[in-house]
C-alpha cells in the first residue's frame, strides 16, 4: 500500500464522494472482496459524512498522510470491525466520526491525535477497549457514550472529561488521574459493570449523578483531596456497602449517596457539611 491509498472490504462496490477528499481519486477498484481507492498526491482529509450509512464496508485503512477524519465521516457504517491507522500524523477526528458503528472493536489512535469530538464513538457497541491518545487533554461530551468499553485507561494527560462522556459503559475498573480537577456531570452514569474507582489526589470536585446508578460499584478510594461530593453523585449505587469520606470533603449535597441499598458503614469528619437526604438507612460514623 502506498500512502496515497485507502484500503477496504465489501460486499459490493462502495460508492464515493470524490467532494469528500481533499486530493482528486485517480482510481476506484474492485475485486476479490477488497475495493482500492487511490488519489492523486497525498490525502490529508476525509470530509464530512464520507462514507456514512454505508454498511457494505468490513475493514478500512486509513494512510500515514491523513490529518483530519471529518464529522460523521464514518457514521452508522454498521458492519464496520476494523479500522486501521498508519503512521503519526492523524491530528482531529470529528464530531460523530464513528458513532453508531456498532461492529467497530478495534481502533488505535495514534499519540498525535490532539482532539476527538462529541460522540465520536457514540453506541459503538463492539468497542470494548480503548486508549486515549496523549495528545488528547479534554474528553468531549457524550464522546464515548453507549460503548461498551470494559477497559479503559485514562493518562494524566487528560485535564477534562465532558459531560456524559462515558455513560452506559461496561467499564469494570477505573483510575481517575489527578489531572483531572473534576468529575463531570453524569460522566460515568450507568456504567453497570464498575465495581473499582479509584480517585487519585488532585481531583477535587465529583459533580451530580457523575457515578449514579452504577449497580455494581463496590470499592471506592476518594483520595485525599475531593472537596464537594455533588448531587446524587453516587445515587443508586445498590452494591456499595460501605464508605470512607476523607476529612477534605467541605460538603456532601442532596442525595449524593441516596437509594445506596446496601450501604451501612459511612466514616466522615465532623467538620464536613451533609445536606439532607445526603444519605438514608443507616449510621454515620462522624470521625
């Protein structure tokens, strides 16, 4: 493969956009199952939509010039598995760039990558793991929202997460670095398989419903500097059973751990403000 060429696999011929791409296609093939794009120079670009709703392509790779992979560029392309990256020069993926490809498990985006934007993963259902590139400071809202990632490594290059950014995941164990001075609101919502969080210090702030209904959380480390616990911060969380608050916790708000069914053991500073409904059904221990 040159790096002027985009490779996949179909069913049948995939239509193009040559208005998609920022070099002129010399040539379209097909044969044996797999199509052949070449351009003319090198492509830096895939537009807008490019190759969206199409469900005849398996496989793509993508080459070493690319810079940009536009919004929705590669949006509910269904039957999507593999995505392959080569080289380091891949800088911005955009908005809904791969949203609802349901099929995608596997995709690595190189460390030159500086931006992901919202949804660009939104309901991809295959993707089970994932590495943020170190490139990437901020996590865009609904980024990851509905993937079903059950790893992920966040590195402390990230400094913020946006809103709902990886709800509905199946995330099982999670470090939240201490680059990252809050956690946002409804960030891991519903992230029904978590039963580890660990908060490292230099987190400050978990904001409202950021861990609710997680129904299997178990273990939590606060760390040592978290200074406000939100709204409903950790509602419905039904498998928690018991809490340490690190005497850094200025104040815990309204339902922060409301409907936590099984939670029986709370240990908290004598200092930090509980609002009402903060907890339900049990005995806090005031240290």
């Amino acid at each position: 493969m040159t790096n002027s060429a985009i490779k996949y696999q179909s069913a049948a011929i995939v239509e193009i956009d040559a208005a998609s791409f920022d070099a002129p296609i010399l040539s379209h093939t097909f044969s044996d199952g797999r199509g052949e794009i070449v351009f003319v120079g090198c492509l830096t670009s895939i537009g807008e939509m490019a190759f969206s709703k199409n469900e005849d392509i398996i496989s793509i790779t993508l080459p070493e010039t690319l810079q940009i992979i536009g919004s929705n560029a590669f949006w509910c392309c269904r039957n999507l598995k593999e995505v392959v990256i080569v080289g380091e020069n891949l800088q911005t993926v955009g908005n809904c760039a791969f949203r609802q490809c349901s099929e995608l498990a596997s995709i690595n985006l190189p460390d030159s990558v500086t931006s992901i934007g919202k949804e660009a993963f939104g309901l991809c259902w295959g993707l089970q793991s994932f590495k943020i590139p170190r490139g990437v400071t901020k996590i865009e809202e609904w980024t990851f929202n509905g993937a079903k990632l059950t790893q992920l490594t966040i590195p402390d290059n990230v400094k913020e997460i946006g809103y709902r950014a990886f709800a509905h995941t199946n995330i099982q164990s999670l470090v939240i670095p201490g680059t990252l001075k809050r956690v946002s609101r409804i960030a891991f919502w519903h992230s029904d398989e978590l039963e580890d969080l660990k908060i490292c210090d230099g987190v400050e702030v978990i904001e409202p419903m950021a861990f609710a209904e997680c129904i299997k959380l178990k273990n939590i480390d606060f760390g040592n500097t978290i200074t406000l616990i939100d709204e409903q911060a950790f509602e419905e969380d039904a498998m928690l059973t018991s809490v340490v608050i690190p005497p850094s916790v200025k104040e815990i708000k309204w339902r922060a751990f409301n409907k936590c069914s099984s939670l029986k053991d709370v240990t908290v500073s004598s200092n930090t403000l509980i609002d009402d409904q903060a907890f339900n059904c049990f005995e806090i221990k005031r240290v």
